[in-house]
C-alpha cells in the first residue's frame, strides 16, 4: 500500500504540521482509499492563522487597488490553467461527476473574475447639499481578518469563489476554516495561490480543525467578519455567536427546495428537469430538488417514467467521462443517506427505487448511493421536510395547484422553488 500524504494546515503561506496528534481521513468517494490525511488543529494553531492574516492585513490593505486588481488577473490565469486538475481533485474527494466538478472550479473562476472588476465594483458615493450647506461623502474601508467556514459539497466554488476573491480584493485578508470532509481541493488552490499567482504571505491562510477548536473564530476580536455555508443548526449557532461578539455574519443554511408538477405540464421536459436537479451532485447541493408535489391525476405516470428515467442513470467512478451519477462523499455520508430511507419507510412512505444496495463493479468499495424515489410522502414526514443531502426523490400526491402551494409556502427551508405547467 503507498504511504498516505500527511497534510498541514498553512499559516504565512508556509505548510506546516499540527502539533494536536489528530488527523482525519480523506477518501476517494469511488474506491474508498484513504487519499491523504489532514489534521485536527488546535486552538493556538487556529489563533496562529488569525495572527498571519491580521499580520498581512497591515500591508496588503495598504496596497492599491490597482496592484490588488493586477493579483486577481493572475489568480484567474492560474485558475484556468489548472481547472482540470482542480476537478479531477473535487471529483476524487467529494464524488461529483467530472462535468459537476469543472462547474465547481468555473464557479470559482467566475467570481474572480468579477473581483478584476472592483474599482468599480466598490467605488463610495456622494451627494451635494443634502440639506442646507451639507455635503456627503461615504467611503469603503477594507474591515480586517474575515473567517470563511466551509461545507464539504463545494470545495472550489465556496471558499475560493464566494469567500476568498471579493474579500481580499476590497483589500481583507481571509482565514478559510476548510472542511474536513473535502479540504484537498482548497489546499491545493491555496498552494497555486502563493506558488504561481505570488499573493503576498498570509493574505489567505487555512486550517482544518473540529467545531470546539474552531469556535475561536466567532469570539476572538481580531476576526471582524465571518462567512459561513452549513446546516442550519450550525449556522444558526455561528450567527448568535459571532454577532454576539461585535461581528459582521452572513450565514446560508439548509434547504428542501419544493417542484410543483402539474397535470397540464409536458411530463417528459419536466421529468428530465427533476432528474438533473434532483440527482446532480447525488444531490449534495442546497440547490437539488428533492421533493415534487404532483397533481393527483398525473402522479401514477410521473413516478413510472421518473423510475425509468432514474434507473437508467449510468452509475459509476465520479472522475470517469461516462459517469451521469457518482457516488457520496464518504461512508459516513453514505451511511446518513441510508437511514434517511429507512426513515422514510418507517413513516409510511412507498419505496418505488431503492439505491441503497448500489454497487458499481470495479469500485465495490466506494460509496455509492443510487437514486432512491420514495412516493406518498405525507405532509408531517421528516424525510419529507429536512434535508438528506442526497440523490432521493420524496413525491407528495397533491389534489390541484391550491393544495401544492400550501405546501410549498409552509415549508420553511426554501432556497427554491418551481412550477412545472403549459
């Protein structure tokens, strides 16, 4: 067996190894082979990155924004010569199929790209004589150290696209609080960030750390603003925190994002829009599709022709070209999506497909979940109202349209929503 990769965390743009002893396991999602290994930092470690980035704070907030602007151009060439590689990474460790991954790395080129943009992007404004003998001028000032904690289903897109490019831009320096799930994608853009686009030392530095250590970030004064992507319990933990404690939070949280089909819609358009989104990313995004509410008199034909569709999904290694559906990000993941099924059976859902047996040969050890249709899912159902962050369909039977909104609008965790009709 080849020796695993021990990896640090990075502080100062130097690599470094944590002193905690604990290390967490990376998989690759479609054989199940531990790919490195990553620490569990301590707190003074988490403290040690805060202390790099306030340190780079003084200089690079000092730069102009021309000379930050000329960074972000080159961050953006590097990013592109790289993209495959960055997807190939993201599929490995996340099971996102290769197209799914290299939307993953262009989401975070996107935004970099706008970030080329800031002088005019973050211009101030004025006014003259706003009342007698009053003029107003307002400035934009870059606030500090922002902490950036990540979910594991984006590894590219969210750090280094939402996070990272506007942040420091505006002139803040970053420490990202990576998952511990995927951090491998994102420790490999920050090795490019420092080695081939030259960003100054400390401008972003990251850590992969548990919850209790990484509590630091919402309290320690040094840190101004935090950004987070995550559960709803845990974004609703770090909001009240961090704003406790004087900072700056934007936290986006979980969805059950609801279809409405009616009996008037094209079945076969609307049928191929649901499988996409229901099973992309094997539905580890906050954006999927997991519940459709169906007008009575279609539904018998909606779910047939989704379990025809669903079944013919080609199933298999996330990083090979021919793979429509890859497999969960890890065994725990896996694990998780199955009892969320088994949830649904024991609350009185009808199982129509069932993927928790799915095994793809050459790869019996990865982790696979199929697409998974669980129908008659009652208004009340668990599995029917919380996320499973997985490639599951929960059908709710509807009489007419009326019914289908009440029940779209009652559902608090709405990222979106849609209607199928002619």
């Amino acid at each position: 067996m080849a020796e695993v990769k021990r990896m640090g965390y990075c502080v100062d743009g130097e690599w470094k190894q944590s002193t905690s002893g604990k290390y967490i396991s990376i998989t690759d999602s479609s054989t199940g082979e531990v790919m490195a290994e990553v620490p569990s930092c301590t707190v003074e470690e988490c403290e040690e990155a805060i202390t790099s980035a306030q340190r780079a704070f003084e200089s690079w907030s000092q730069l102009s924004m021309a000379k930050r602007v000329q960074y972000m151009f080159r961050w953006r060439d590097v990013l592109y010569a790289h993209k495959e590689e960055l997807a190939v990474l993201c599929a490995k460790e996340l099971g996102k199929t290769l197209n799914e991954a290299r939307g993953d790395v262009q989401k975070a080129i996107e935004p970099t790209e706008e970030a080329c943009a800031a002088p005019l992007l973050i211009q101030g404004s004025g006014a003259m004589q706003v009342t007698g003998g009053y003029d107003t001028t307002s400035y934009r000032f870059p606030l500090g150290v922002v902490a950036g904690i990540v979910p594991m289903n984006f590894p590219a897109m969210i750090p280094w696209g939402w996070m990272v490019p506007l942040a420091i831009v505006c002139g803040n320096t970053v420490v990202l609080k990576a998952s511990s799930q995927t951090p491998l994608t994102s420790m490999r853009m920050l090795e490019l960030f420092y080695e081939e686009a030259g960003f100054p030392k400390g401008v972003v530095n990251i850590v992969t750390t548990s919850r209790k250590e990484g509590e630091v970030f919402l309290t320690d004064p040094r840190v101004k603003a935090v950004t987070f992507v995550g559960t709803t319990g845990a974004g609703k933990h770090i909001y009240s925190v961090a704003a406790a404690h004087g900072k700056r939070v934007q936290a986006q949280c979980e969805a059950k994002n609801h279809a409405l089909l009616l009996a008037d819609a094209n079945l076969e358009a609307s049928t191929n829009a649901i499988i996409n989104s229901t099973y992309g990313c094997a539905g580890m995004r906050c954006m999927a599709l997991p519940v459709v509410c169906v007008e009575e008199s279609i539904a018998d034909a909606f779910v047939a022709l989704l379990k025809k569709k669903a079944e013919a999904l080609k199933i298999g290694c996330a990083y090979k070209e021919e793979t429509q559906l890859g497999p969960v990000v890890n065994a725990g993941h896996q694990q998780k999506v199955s009892d969320w099924i088994q949830k649904g059976v024991d609350e009185g859902a009808e199982l129509v497909l069932d993927g928790r047996k799915t095994k793809v040969a050459g790869y019996e050890n990865g982790f696979f979940v199929g697409p998974t249709i669980l129908d008659h899912v009652k208004p009340g159902m668990t599995v029917g109202d919380q996320e499973i962050f997985g490639p599951v369909t929960c059908i709710k039977r509807v009489k007419n349209y009326e019914e289908g909104i009440r029940i779209m609008n009652a559902n608090p965790f709405a990222n979106g929503s849609c209607i199928f009709t002619s």
